[in-house]
C-alpha cells in the first residue's frame, strides 16, 4: 500500500482492489442504490448492498464490464496489461480447456480473443487524442480514499485523480450511443452526479483544500472499434453541491438506522396527477383532431 495524501480525516492510497473492497466501510454505490426520488431514502436498500455479498450478471454484462475494465486497465495502468489479463482463444466457454484456463487465472481479468482485441483497436485509437491521454496526463489512476465522515468510515475508489491541478475524471464506457440524451440518462440513472460528488468532498477533506477548487468530468468512451468516440461531461458545481447533499443525507439515515439496528421497510403513501406539460394549451382546449 502507497499512502499519497493523510491528514486527520483520512487518507488517500494506492492499493489493490481487491484489498479496497474487503474494507467495511461505506461506499457511494451502496447510497446510490438507497436513493428514491429526489429526496427520499430506502435505508434497507443501503444496508442489503453493503451486506449481502457480491452481485453477480448475466454473461453478456460481465463481458461489457470486463471490457470496460480492460479500457481502463489500458488507458490508465497500461503496465498491469502482462501480469493482470488472460485471454481464453478457445471456441466457447466450457469444457475441460476453459475450466483449465479459469483454474489458471484466478484473480486476473480474463476476456474472450474477440473481446480483448476489440478492445485493444479502441484503446490504440483513443489513448493519443488529446480529449483522453492528454486529459488524463498527470493524473493518478484507481485511488482509493478512506475517510472519516458524519461518524462513519466511508471509501470510494477514483479513477483519475490529479492532486495537482485539483481535477477528477470518471471513465465511463458504453456499448450503446454517447448522443447527449443516452448520456444524460446514464449520468442520472446510475447517480454518477452523486457518486462523483462524494469523491470531490473526500478528496477536499484529506488534502485541506476547498471543494469549489475541485472539478469533476464524466469522461463517456464508445466500446464500438469501428468508430469509437468521445463525450466529456463536466459536472457542475450546481449539480455537485446537489448530489453532495442526496449523498450525506442517505448517509446520515443510514447512520441513525445502523445505530438504532433498525431497518424498516421502505413504503410510502402517494398519489398521481397530471402534471402541466400534459395539460393541452388554453387554446387548444376543445379542439377536436377527429
């Protein structure tokens, strides 16, 4: 382990990952997965993803993940590529020659030939535009951050970070289009707003800094070899300090509820109306399209 940054509110380092996700602590996944709504938490749903062991994906997701996985590997920590990848070229995956390869690899990332030479045409296209190595150039890749916040332990695990000039970056790779509206979407379905604004706050706290000196990118890479492309998302400071506070304040429920050892089911009364945008205009009332 590489201690980077240390102060009395924690730490920053360089360790392996499997070695940062056997810490206890909380991570910003697990409050994500107990965000409902705008304002509403599910603190069992939080609990359940910091308890209940691994998830695992059907085969093609984990092979959208792995590949993404190899990007980053490629892009961030190309040196890992000889010790920390396998790549199976028999025909498919089973019998005796994939179960003597997996016995082989454990505890690397293993991909299929295809998978990985895909993957290889788009790293070779993308590493030397300057809209990725050299917006990376400076930074230092999967950090993990352990700090002491609201009285509890918390991690996150950043991609890139440069210390330097203050800056974080996301690598996000994706299979479907980066058009504005799928990236948008992402960005909201998955809380990466609110994930990235916590790593802002942890990163702020262990170097002593201001948190406005911090600026935050969602970099989107397309997995497609025949055209890869970019999209690089600045993270507002509007939507940071908004996503800072969904994410302390699952956190602090999530606390109190740990504390208490309650968990209740997550219910809600509610009700349904018609919002203004479905409302025809005034001059349009009556009208008849028949």
């Amino acid at each position: 382990m590489e201690t980077l940054v240390e102060n009395e509110h924690g730490k920053a380092v360089k360790i392996h990952f499997d070695e940062h996700k056997s810490s206890l602590a909380i991570n910003p996944s697990s409050l994500a997965d107990g965000l409902i709504g705008l304002a509403e938490i599910d603190v069992r749903a939080i609990h359940q993803s910091l308890t209940g062991g691994p998830k695992t994906f059907a085969a093609a997701s984990q092979d959208r993940m792995d590949r993404g996985s190899l990007l980053h590997m490629l892009l961030l920590e190309p040196e890992r590529l000889v010790t920390d990848v396998a790549v199976f070229d028999g025909a498919k995956r089973a019998g005796a020659a994939w179960e003597a390869f997996e016995a082989a690899t454990i505890g690397k990332l293993t991909l299929r030939q295809k998978d990985f030479d895909q993957v290889m045409r788009v790293a070779n296209t993308l590493k030397n535009h300057p809209m990725v190595g050299e917006f990376l150039r400076g930074c230092q890749a999967e950090i993990s951050l352990f700090v002491r916040d609201q009285d509890c332990d918390v991690r996150g695990r950043i991609d890139a970070i440069d210390f330097k000039s203050r800056r974080i970056i996301d690598i996000k790779t994706t299979d479907a289009g980066i058009g504005p509206d799928e990236v948008n979407r992402t960005i909201k379905s998955f809380k990466y707003r609110e994930k990235i604004a916590l790593y802002r706050r942890w990163a702020a706290m262990i170097t002593g800094t201001d948190p406005y000196e911090w600026r935050c990118w969602d970099l989107f890479l397309s997995m497609d070899d025949q055209a890869p492309s970019i999209r690089r998302v600045r993270i507002t400071e509007d939507a940071l300090q908004w996503g800072e506070a969904r994410m302390l304040n699952a956190l602090r429920q999530y606390r109190d509820a740990r504390d208490a050892g309650e968990f209740p089911v997550y219910a809600v009364d509610d009700f349904c109306d018609v919002k203004p945008w479905e409302q025809a205009p005034e001059e349009l009332e009556g009208f008849d399209n028949d």
